[in-house]
C-alpha cells in the first residue's frame, strides 16, 4: 500500500508541475524526475507482488534507474539556484544510463517467455551485464548529491554577500531533500531493497510537502526570485529618499584590492548614509541598490564591508535594524505597539528572522531585552 501510495502521489504532483502556469524549467525537471520515480517504483512493486509476468515489456527497464536520479537531483538543484553551467550539456549527465540501456538491448530483444525465464533465474545469463551496471550506481548518487549539497552551500553563501533577508530565497527545504537522496544511497549500501523502496516512498511524501509547503512549487502563484550569482533579484527596488540611479556607468569588476584610503572613504559614506537616511529598514535591502546609491561597484563595497565591519552584507544589515529596534523599544510613544511591529518598522520581514537574527546579535531574546530595560510591549 505504501508503494501504491508513493506511485498515485509522485503521478499527482507530477501533473501539478506540468499543469503549472509560467512553469519553470526547474518545474519541468521535477516533474519529469518524479514521473520516473513513479516508474521506478511500479517495477518495483510488479517485482515484490510476482505481477511482472504480466508486464514483460517492462522487463529490465528499472535497472539502469537508478543512476538518473543523481543528475536529475543535481539539474534541479543548478537551476534553482542559477548555478547551470554551460561547459557541460546536461545530457551528459545521463549517458551512464544510456550506456546501460545499450548493455541490455539484447535481454529487451529476447522473446516474452526467455525474459521472465532469466527473472525467474535470477539474472542468468546477464549476471555480468548487471554487474557491470550497478557498478557506478552508488559513486554515481554519492557524488550528485554532494555537488548538489555544494551548489547549495554557495547559494547561501552568496545570498550572505548580497541580501540582506533569505525568508524568500533560501533552499533549506532542497538541502533536506538532498539529504533525503543521501539515506536512500546509504540504504542501497548498507540496507536491502525493502529498507531503499520504502524510503523511496516517503521521500516521495517528502516532497509532496515540503513542495506544497514552499509556496509557488507546485501552485500557480510565484514563486520569490531565486538569485543568480551577482544577481539580484530585485534590481528596481526603490530604497528610501531616493531611487538608485540605473543610468550611471557601471564600475567594472575589479580584481585589484582597495587602498586603505579608499576603504575607508568607502566605510564613512556607507556609516553617514546608513544613519541620515536608515536605508536597512527597507526589508528587501540588497548589495546592489546600496552600492548604486553610493556609485560604487557592489565588489567594492562587499569588501569594504567584509573588512571594516569584520562580518558579511546579511550579518552588517540586520545587526543595524537589531540597533534601531532596540532605539525604537524604548521610545515612550511606542509602548503600545507590539514587539513584531516594531520589528517590521526596524526592517525585518518576519518574526522568525526578527528573533533569530536579534538573538545572534545580542545573545538574548527580544522579550529578554524589554524585560531588562522594563518595557512592557503589547502582546502580539
């Protein structure tokens, strides 16, 4: 029932990504990696229920499967996170698999009646073929998930440098799904074909939720930009006072380092700005719309940043709206707001980056701090 479930759910989900509107191609490989799920997990069970003597065609076409969930794993992965790379084609990916078919081509060219004999045999006749086969399986899954897990780490390393929120770009959700691939790779090491297939299934389940979870998925409502290396995903957000200036000349990427001189001349502007006009209270602040409103490069000012402040854009950003809500709560005219709406007024666009990013700032919970300076806020 399990099985029967997995395969019903993955067909489902699968349809909601083809029937998406404005799908991505990120939707599209999902949805093609979930149909072969799907299929992987119906020989499956036509082999554990004996119902394959009835679907002899389908008759070795789950073996080399296993070496396209790797690829398809890592493709999702590049794409969302704008990480594709256009040195290797990603057809590439998938010619193990292709090779393994072309082993095989003489068992799919056997009659109906010799194909379910060498099933019934256990392979025989084939053991050196399917030996040959599920030799690169687990290297294969091993390697694609850790690319993929690396491709994620960059992401968030580059959403640091550049953003200064992650509510709405960040891929945990993808990096669990990674580490779900991973307990069905240590499975195939080390457990049995029960153990992988049921861990299949509620991978399936997976991500049936955590994709229903992360609005935009598999419902028709956008999804948040995810941001390309350099990229941001909001290059017309208007900060306060004024816009940034999208006809100046932009500063070529420099490889050179900064003079001391110039670092600093950097750092006073970036200090005097921040204070007269609080452009971090802007939730979707980004390294992109500050930079332009300094006219500088965003590598010049990323490292101005890094090195004056000692910490990344995400960390500098939120630690002056971790200030300016602290300025804030004990402001006697605002005694009747809440904790969250001085929160928001500060620049945060959530509670849970609101309380996490004070936390990390100050050691201790917001509601720790109003009852050691004896503020007593609305209750949210």
């Amino acid at each position: 029932m399990l099985h029967i479930a997995g395969i019903i759910i993955s067909i489902f989900l699968a349809f909601l990504l083809f029937a998406k509107k404005g799908k991505s191609a990120a939707d599209l490989v999902l949805a093609a990696w979930l149909v072969v799920i799907s299929f992987h997990l119906l020989c499956y069970h036509l082999l554990i229920s004996g119902a394959y003597t009835g679907f002899p065609y389908l008759l070795g076409t789950e073996i080399p499967l296993p070496l396209v969930h790797g690829p398809f794993l890592y493709l999702y992965t590049a794409l969302l996170t704008g990480q594709t790379s256009s040195r290797i084609p990603w057809p590439v990916h998938f010619l193990p698999a292709a090779i393994a078919y072309m082993l095989l081509s003489k068992f799919y060219l056997l009659p109906t009646a010799a194909k379910i004999a060498v099933y019934e045999n256990h392979g025989k006749g084939f053991e050196t073929i399917t030996a040959i086969i599920r030799f690169p399986i687990v290297p294969s899954g091993i390697l694609y998930v850790v690319l993929s897990l690396m491709m994620l780490r960059k992401h968030r390393i580059n959403i640091s440098k550049q953003f200064s929120y992650s509510e709405k770009i960040n891929l945990d959700w993808l990096v669990y799904l990674a580490l779900g691939m991973a307990a069905i790779w240590l499975s195939i090491i080390f457990g049995g074909d029960v153990s992988t297939f049921i861990l299949v299934d509620l991978f399936v389940l997976f991500i049936g939720y955590f994709g229903i979870k992360q609005v935009g998925i598999f419902t028709n409502r956008p999804e948040a930009p995810i941001p390309q290396t350099g990229e941001s995903p909001l290059p017309e957000t208007v900060l306060p006072s004024e816009p940034p200036n999208h006809s100046a000349p932009k500063t070529k990427y420099q490889k050179t380092a900064l003079g001391d001189d110039m670092l600093s001349n950097i750092h006073q502007q970036l200090t005097a700005l921040m204070e007269s006009e609080k452009l971090f209270t802007a939730p979707e602040l980004n390294l992109d719309d500050l930079a332009a409103r300094l006219s500088v490069s965003s590598n010049a000012l990323s490292q101005v940043i890094n090195s004056l402040e000692q910490r990344n854009f995400y960390d500098y950003i939120n630690d002056l709206r971790v200030r300016e809500f602290k300025r804030l709560a004990v402001l006697p005219e605002n005694s009747r707001l809440t904790l969250l709406s001085i929160a928001y007024e500060a620049g945060f666009n959530s509670k849970t980056s609101f309380n996490r990013n004070f936390k990390k700032a100050t050691g201790i919970s917001p509601r720790e701090f109003c009852q050691q300076e004896k503020i007593l806020p609305e209750p949210e």
